[in-house]
C-alpha cells in the first residue's frame, strides 16, 4: 500500500462497519485487499447526497473507488460484487458472518495488508451461501484464521509428546493424546478429529459436498469445537 501515496485507486474489499454522524456523514471500516483495514469517509453519504446504494451495508463486497487525502481515505463510488443478501434471512449463517466481522474488526491491525483472511472471509460466507452448515464453517474459517497467523492448534500431532493423534482433548494450549491429558478439554473421537480435519483440508466444492446443511451429525461436539476453538483469539 505503500506505493499509493495520494490521488484515485480502486481496491476490492468488504465493508466491515459503518457509523452514521447525526450530520448524515458515514465513516467506514473497509477491509481491502493490498491496505488491509482502513478507515474510510463519505461525507454527506447519508443526507443523500451523493449515493452508493447498498454498497455501504456491513457484510457487502466491492470494488471501491476511493481518493487517498493527505490522512483521509475518501469514498468515490463502489461496484457491489456480492451482498450474501440471500442470506439475510438465515439468523444461523448470518450470526456467524456478523460474528466474524465483530473479531475481525477486534483483531485486524488497521493498514496491514491481510489478503489470505480476506480471502478466507469472503470464501466462508460463500460456503453458507452454498448450504454448508455454520458450525463446521465457522470451525473451518476460525482454525484457518489462525493457521494463518501461525497459532492454530495441530490436528495431526499431540502438543504434549508430538506423537501422531487418533482420538485427542481439544484445550486452550492444543490438541493432547489420551496419554498426555489431563483432565479438562473437549474429547474429540477418532471420527470427529477426522472430520474437523476434513473440514479444513478439503478444498471448498469438496467442504460443500461434505457438510452441507442436512449434515448434522453431532452438532453438539461442533458447537464445543468453534467454542474452544474462539478461546483461541482471547491469546492474539
Ligand atoms: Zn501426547
């Protein structure tokens, strides 16, 4: 980002949130791919003024053309790419969008370009958008997240002995063998380990075919999973 120092550039991103003064002035927290998060102005956006549509909505994708000030980032004009409008109506998937737009905004350091959460984000809304069921999305963007940023938990080798894991205990300080827990963590089966890796290796048409909605099995251990596994944030 760097090289844009002032003037017009077009940049594809997300609008993570948005604040309306009482004055109709609309501030907006863009993640972009190649700046990362930046803050963004559009003065008067919302006395109707100057009108984007609904590419200012939180959760929207799309191209923004954007003036680069002298400390200001300003808003020109947006192309919506995509508004997973479709799933609005989902209270399950589209909590867990907003979710990760709240960790997101918590997380992400302003001007630090983070193309592969970018990424990662915008392909995790279409797995929903495709019917994958949001517990094993949820687990499958939070774990890649932090693979990452280098602190995801393994799922092949024990964090205690770094033998080779079958069935495990999923703790804040990783994956243990049974010789290795102690008490405390999740239990993860022999089958519920494999498919959590599944859920994380297999590319994204396979993850579709996989866990789509009408997959359900042991929504509970999912649950306990993304639960133990948003412990993990509380550390970055
Ligand atoms: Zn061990």
């Amino acid at each position: 980002m760097t090289e844009v120092r002032q003037g017009l550039f077009k940049l594809p991103g997300v609008v993570l949130k948005r604040r309306i003064s009482p004055e109709g002035d609309v501030s907006l927290y863009l993640f972009l791919k190649e700046a990362g998060p930046v803050y963004v102005q559009a003065p008067g956006a919302s006395r109707g003024r100057v009108r984007f549509g609904g590419a200012i909505e939180p959760l929207v994708w799309a191209a923004f053309n954007l003036y680069r000030g002298e400390r200001t980032f300003y808003l020109k004009s947006a192309d919506i790419k995509e508004d997973f409008w479709g799933l609005r109506g989902k209270t399950a998937a589209i909590n867990r969008l907003l979710d990760w737009d709240g960790l997101l905004c918590r997380h992400l350091v302003p001007g630090l370009q983070c193309d592969e959460v970018l990424t990662l984000f915008y392909r995790s809304g279409l797995l929903l958008k495709e019917g994958v069921h949001p517990l094993v999305v949820e687990w499958r963007f939070l774990w890649k997240w932090l693979n990452e940023w280098g602190v995801a938990p393994s799922l092949d080798i024990c964090g205690g002995c770094g033998s080779r894991l079958t069935s495990a205990r999923l703790g804040t300080s990783g994956l243990h063998c049974p010789s290795c827990a102690r008490s405390g963590g999740q239990h993860l089966s022999e089958e519920m380990l494999e498919q959590l890796r599944e859920s994380v290796s297999l590319p994204a048409r396979k993850v579709v075919e996989r866990f789509h909605s009408e997959y359900f099995a042991s929504a509970a251990a999912w649950r306990e999973a993304d639960e133990r596994i948003r412990q993990y944030f509380s550390f970055l």
